[in-house]
C-alpha cells in the first residue's frame, strides 16, 4: 500500500466511509480514524498501532449536541464543561449507549467523547456525519505525532491516507474527564486544566496515578517514548554531571540554558510562555530521538498551568 499525505478532505471522507484507517490532524496531536461503526477499521487501529485491545478509544464527534446518541445519564457537569470547552482540547467519559460498538470501547460501559476543534477535522466530521474512533497516531507507547511527516515516519506503507493539517496547535494529548457522583474527575491531564474545569463545574479532583491497569486508561505508566533513553530533572547541570562523557542534547524550559554548557540543547517556550512549550514538545522529542544522541536530558517545568501536563508526559517518556 502507498501513503499518500493529502489535504483533500474528500478523498480521506471517502476512504473512512469505505471502512479505511486514515489518519487525521487535531489541534492536540494526530489521530488514526475510523469509522466507529465500521468493524474491520476499529480492528486495523489495533492492529496497525499494536495497541492492546482493553485500551479503548476516543470517540470523535462534530457537535456537543450529539453527545445524548452516545452518552447516557450525562451530569449537568459534563454539559457545562462541554459548553465551555468544545470544540476543544477536552474528553468526556460518560455511561455508553448500547449503540457504540464494543469493540471502540473494549467493553467497558464507558464512552470517552470528544469535539475536536481543528478546523480540517471539524469539516470532515461535518461532511461524514458519523462519529470517528481515533487514537493518537503512534505505535503503542511512542511518542505522539504533532506533524503528517510524523504520522508518515511511523506508519508508511499501513494507511492509505494521512489528512494534512499542518502542526498540531496544542500539542499535548486531551485533557480527559470522567464524573463520580456528578463531579468531574481528571484521569490525564492536557491543555484543559484541573483549574479550569473547577472554575466552569465548581469542583474538581484528579487521579492520574500511573497504574498497569488502567481504568482511566491512558494511565500506563511507561508512553510517549523516544528510544533514546531520557532523564527528567530538575537539576540539569548534575544530569550533566552524571552522564559526562555521554553524547548528550538538553531540552529546557527555562533561559537557565544560557549558562549551561553543552553542544546541543533546546529551549522549549523561546517566548517563555508554556502554551509554546507544549506545542513544541513532541515535535522536540522526535528529533532529539532522531539525531543518535546516547542521552536526553529533559528540565522538569514548573508544576503551573500547562507545566503539569508537561512533566506528566515527559515523566511517563522517561520510564524504563
Ligand atoms: O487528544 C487526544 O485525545 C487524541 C486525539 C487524536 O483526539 N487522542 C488520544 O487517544 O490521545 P489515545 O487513544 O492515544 O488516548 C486516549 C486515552 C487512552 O488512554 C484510553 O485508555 C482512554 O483515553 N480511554 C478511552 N476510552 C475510555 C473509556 N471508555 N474509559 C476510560 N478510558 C478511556
Ligand atoms: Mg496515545
């Protein structure tokens, strides 16, 4: 099979109605779409990502008012986060109909939904008028594409289809939210902060702890990873230290870099601000991991903001 990357709309609505993986841009990272009615698509995702098959997926749709087709007993919470966030950066896990396929979901009777705002998908979703089942578009535990080229370097020869988007705007995975007893619960933290979602619902908790089974899944404890092996400290000059002699690229958050000497080193938000940052993140990751480095060292951001969500995936790339 040829990959073709296209940003003709058309052709990949075409292929997905077919029963076709095709992969597609979000503003977070790119997905590997299909059709979630469609059996044989839902299968190949697993399939071409080695994904194991009790770790479900996020269901893509055009509009939050299509969430009673998938949802059932939806909290007056998950309405208001899903007025004041979509289309966006945020997934909501409700009680599933019985018309989601049990395969999308890996039989759980849950739903992860979600309304991406990334304008190519947003009128692909419009013209399919059918939900998309979409996984990052990675191999099981690599890191997350931000680019076509991305998607193009790890699944080449596997789709027919790459939607070119352009570079993912968030970069970060979605921020994915569940309720128990009516209030809203953070199981992955993205560019939608617990913060956020309390001054919209009123009260938030969060449970990201990494576990091998995940009920909020996601949750592994080892993804996003480069193959080069990746320490995360907050102490850089000491990394530095402890690996001399080691071929080594430093990726920082801070203007700290200025006074660290080393040949290769990246500074995440050159503007400061995290929003840069994460847009940057993996993008960074992939070529750091490109360039036959012994080593990456990654500078732990402050824990504000975005910076949490940061150090969540860079903490999860950097275990063995
Ligand atoms: O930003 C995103 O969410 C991207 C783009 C493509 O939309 N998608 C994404 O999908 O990150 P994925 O499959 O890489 O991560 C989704 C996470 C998985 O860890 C999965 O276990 C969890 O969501 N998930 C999906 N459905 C779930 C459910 N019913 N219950 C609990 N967790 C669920
Ligand atoms: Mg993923």
């Amino acid at each position: 099979m040829t990959t073709q990357i296209t940003k003709n709309i058309d052709t990949a609505a075409t292929a997905l109605q077919s029963g076709k993986v095709v992969a597609i841009p979000t503003e977070t990272v790119y997905g590997l779409a299909g059709v979630i009615y469609r059996q044989e698509a839902i299968n190949d995702i697993f399939r071409i990502k080695e994904r194991p098959l009790a770790n479900p997926l996020i269901v893509h749709t055009h509009s939050a008012d299509s969430l009673p087709e998938f949802a059932l007993d939806i909290p007056e919470a998950a309405f208001k986060l899903a007025d004041a966030f979509w289309p966006g950066p945020l997934t909501l896990l409700l009680r599933k109909k019985s018309n989601i396929p049990d395969n999308v979901t890996s039989g759980l009777d849950t739903v992860a939904v979600r309304v991406p705002s990334h304008p190519v998908t947003a009128s692909l979703l419009r013209e399919l008028k059918q939900p998309l089942a979409a996984p990052s578009a990675n191999p099981f535990g690599r890191i997350s594409p931000t680019t076509a080229r991305h998607v193009f370097d790890y699944f080449e020869g596997r789709i027919p289809y790459i939607l070119d988007g352009g570079a993912c705007s968030v970069g970060l995975e979605s921020t994915i939210a569940g309720f128990e007893n009516g209030l809203p619960v953070v199981y992955r933290q993205g560019a939608v902060t617990a913060a956020q979602i309390k001054a919209v619902a009123g009260s938030v908790s969060v449970k990201t702890a990494s576990t091998n089974t995940p009920k909020a899944p996601g949750m592994y404890p080892r993804h996003y990873s480069p193959r080069t092996p990746l320490i995360v400290t907050d102490n850089v000059k000491q990394a530095l230290a402890d690996v001399k002699g080691l071929n080594t690229i430093v990726i920082g958050y801070s203007k700290f870099c200025r006074d660290v000497v080393v040949e290769k080193k990246i500074v995440l938000p050159e503007s400061g601000n995290f929003e840069e940052a994460a847009a940057r993140l993996y993008s960074t990751l992939h070529y750091a991991d490109s360039i036959n480095t012994d080593i990456i060292i990654a500078e732990k951001f402050p824990e504000t903001g975005l910076g949490s969500a940061i150090n969540d995936r860079l903490m999860r790339a950097s275990k063995k």
